[in-house]
C-alpha cells in the first residue's frame, strides 16, 4: 500500500528530495527531523478522500491528479501601487507581503510597530532565533493525522511571524499579504504563520490570501498561540483565482482567561477548504469563530470547525453564514467538544445559508459531543431561498425585483460583515458585496 502511494505520489517525493538536497545543513536538525517526518507521515496516508468523514463532501482529487511544482524563491511581479489597487491587498496598515510564500521586504512596512513586538518572515528567524521557532512552530496544530498539514510543514520555506512580549498591546492592525501566481506551469505555495501572544497582550492580524495569475494550490497553516489573559482577534480573507485551490488551517491554542476570535471569509476560488480550531486549555477562555462564504459559478467551499472545551467556565460562540449561486457547492461542518470535567461550559453553534440558484447545493452538519453534564450548549442549521413574501413587500413600495433581492442578500451578508472591527477590511468587503449583487449600487447609494 505504502509503495503505490509513493508511486501515486512520486512528483512530490521528488519535489521534496530536490528541497532537502537546498536546505539540510542550513537549517537546525530538529526542522530537519521535523520535515522527514511529516512527509514519511504524508507518504503513509495520502491525500484524504470523499470516504474519510471529514472530507465527506469535499473532493479534491483535481489537487489529487494534478502535479505542481514548488514555488521557486523570486521577486514580485507586481510593484506597490499594483498591489495596493487590488481589492483587500492594501488594508492601510502595517503589512508583510509575499509572493508564492516568498517574503518581500520592499514591499513591506512594519515601521509603525512598537520597538519590543516582533513582526518578520520565518526564513529570517531561523537563523536569529530558532530556538524559539523550535519552542512553537509546529506544537499546537494536528499534523500527523491532517495530511495536509503534513505536506506545509515538509514544504516549509517561508511565511510570517508575529511575537507579541507579556503585557504590550498592540494597536496597528498587522496585515498579512499572501500573493500567488504561476505563469508555465502549475505550482503549490504553503505558507506559514505563527502569532505568539504573551501574557495580558492583544493584537489584531488579518491575513489575506489573493490569487493572482495562473494554476496554483495555496495550501497554508496557521497556528495561533494566546497565553493567560491574552487578547487576539484574527480575520483570514480568501480570494483566488478560477483556477486556484486554496487548504488551509487556523488553529488556535488558549491559555487561561484569553480571548480569540477569527473570522474567515472565502470569496472565489474552484475548490476552497477552510479547517478552523480552537483549544480552550485554561479556564475562563472565550473563543468566536465567524465566517461568510459567497460562491457561484461551479466553485467549492468547505468550511470545517472544531471547538475544544477542555477545561471548565470556558464561553465559545460560533457563526457562519453562506450564499450559493449558480452550481455552486458549500459545505459546513461544525464539531463542539466538551472534555470530561469541562463543567461550566457555554458554547452555541449557528449556520445559516442562502440558496439564490435550485441549482447550488449546501451540506451541512453541526455536532456537539458532550463528556460533561454540567453545560450549557446549543447548535443549529438553516438553509433556505429568498423570502418570497419580503420580496413582494419590497416590490409593493415600488422597489424592482433585482433589488429587492440584492437588498435582502445584503441584509443576510452584513450581519457577518458588521461583526468585523477592522474597519477598512469591512469597507473593502462591503464594497465588494456591491458589486457582487445584481443592483448593488442603489445599496450603496443608502448605506
């Protein structure tokens, strides 16, 4: 069995010998390790397929048969006032750009940061300071048993690294800047971030992962890391080309009384699967997971979720709201787990969809399992067109039929929208809800 994978699987075998061959002896053994292990672990199971219950609905054997090559180290294409012209690339904040996982200082700017905070590629702090790398990267999200993690971690080259010390709050956004594109040939990026937040600290980062050109895999991992008392909110926003496939995971670990939110919004892309967890390992945490999903055309998105109540008097609040046009596809699958001896848990639990065409499909699965009898916990699922009756209340005030419809597509978005508290990311999303629906402008012209 091993060897037919291997087999199946020999362009990224080679890919990784050839990476290997580059980086051992310049980077510290125990990355080294790190990487053989993961791709041992990755030519063991394969790429996850529709009979895993955790990819039920999600088929991603396009990525399966297709061979992409890595991501060579190179300049940007683009230059700043390009990229700033490109909706949500440009969030006026500080931010880390890189192409194809590759940093860009040039195009970068973290000048408006406070001296102790720490804001850099990783590439960079594997030579200053791998021993805190070694102490984080790779310690909190589930990579022997997600394959695809597996293969970020083997692929490591670059990303992003957010330190915040105990007690400093920091008030600049940090803004995330992930470019992909291929031009020849197809290629695979995995970028990777980790954000440390210390003791009584807070910050604010926004990733955006913006598809640029050409047939690419973003396949990215984030890993978050909130110490006691630590405040962190975090909003991940993904727009790829039609020809882009983006996986990625954000996995969050808290430490007692600390708070972590994440937002995630997809846009476009042909196959998208968004993987978002929260530990709760210290009492007294709270964590919100928010999402929107608009899709159309025949694209693909999965958003799966996990919520981990270990400890007790922990609070969680999770929604997701999704539009789906066309024949389009979406999934949601939300797992709430209370560890034996979580007592006190209050946890609840939302997915509500849109469907604008009877030719899109939704599934969706929300799931408590519950090892505690002293809880507080609630989930539920809605799926459903256009209220018929709204519609012919707007209509009746003289208001046509394209924009009442875009008027309540846009009241069913903006609740996800208002939830946002970075101020220019929500501008930028409005924006694009305008021009999305079919009469976005006389919205506009009213909000």
């Amino acid at each position: 069995m091993i060897e037919a994978l291997k087999e199946q699987h020999k362009s990224y075998i080679s890919s990784f010998s050839a990476l290997q061959s580059v980086v051992e002896g310049q980077e510290p053994g125990w990355l080294t390790r790190l990487r053989k292990a993961a791709m041992l672990r990755f030519q063991e199971k394969g790429f996850p397929t529709t009979k895993d219950e955790e990819w039920k609905y999600t088929d991603i054997s396009p990525i399966k048969k297709s061979e992409f090559d890595l991501a060579p180290s190179a300049d940007s294409p683009l230059s700043r006032d390009e990229i700033d012209a490109i909706p949500f690339a440009n969030l006026k904040s500080t931010r880390l750009v890189f192409w194809n996982t590759h940093f860009q200082p040039e195009l970068s700017d973290t000048s408006a940061l406070p001296g102790q905070v720490r804001v850099t590629d990783l590439k960079d702090l594997l030579v200053s300071d791998p021993d805190f790398l070694e102490t984080h990267l790779n310690r909190y999200v589930r990579w022997e048993d997600q394959v695809l993690n597996c293969l970020n971690i083997a692929f490591l080259q670059d990303g992003a690294v957010i330190h915040v010390p105990r007690g400093v709050a920091v008030e600049e956004p940090i803004h995330l800047l992930f470019l992909t594109g291929a031009e020849d040939i197809p290629l695979m990026a995995h970028p990777r971030v980790l954000i440390v937040a210390e003791e009584n600290s807070q910050i604010t980062v926004a990733e955006s992962h913006i598809g640029i050109s050409g047939r690419y895999w973003s396949n990215g991992v984030t890993e978050i890391v909130a110490a006691e008392n630590a405040v962190v909110d975090h909003y991940k926003l993904q727009r790829e080309n039609d020809d882009g496939y983006h996986t990625a995971t954000v996995q969050a670990y808290q430490d007692r009384a600390s708070s972590v939110t994440t937002h995630t919004v997809s846009l476009t892309g042909a196959i998208i699967r968004n993987e978002t967890n929260a530990a709760l390992d210290g009492e007294g945490c709270w964590s919100e997971l928010n999402g929107l999903f608009l899709v159309s055309q025949d694209h693909h998105v999965d958003n799966f979720t996990q919520l981990d109540h270990l400890k007790p008097n922990c609070s969680s609040r999770e929604h997701y709201k999704g539009i789906l046009d066309d024949n389009s596809q979406g999934v949601f699958r939300g797992r709430i787990i209370v560890a034996r001896g979580a007592q006190k848990t209050d946890s609840k639990q939302t997915n509500n969809n849109l469907l604008l065409s009877d030719d899109a499909i939704i599934n969706t699965k929300p799931q408590l399992e519950i090892y505690a009898d002293d809880v507080k916990c609630t989930h539920g699922a809605t799926i459903g067109q256009i209220d018929r009756d709204a519609i012919f209340y707007l209509r009746s005030r003289g208001i046509d039929k394209k924009a009442a419809c875009s008027i309540l597509i846009y009241a069913f978005a903006s609740e996800m929208v208002r939830r946002i508290k970075l101020e220019e990311l929500a501008r930028q999303l409005d924006n694009y809800l305008f021009e999305w629906l079919p009469r976005g402008e006389i919205i506009r012209d009213s909000v």
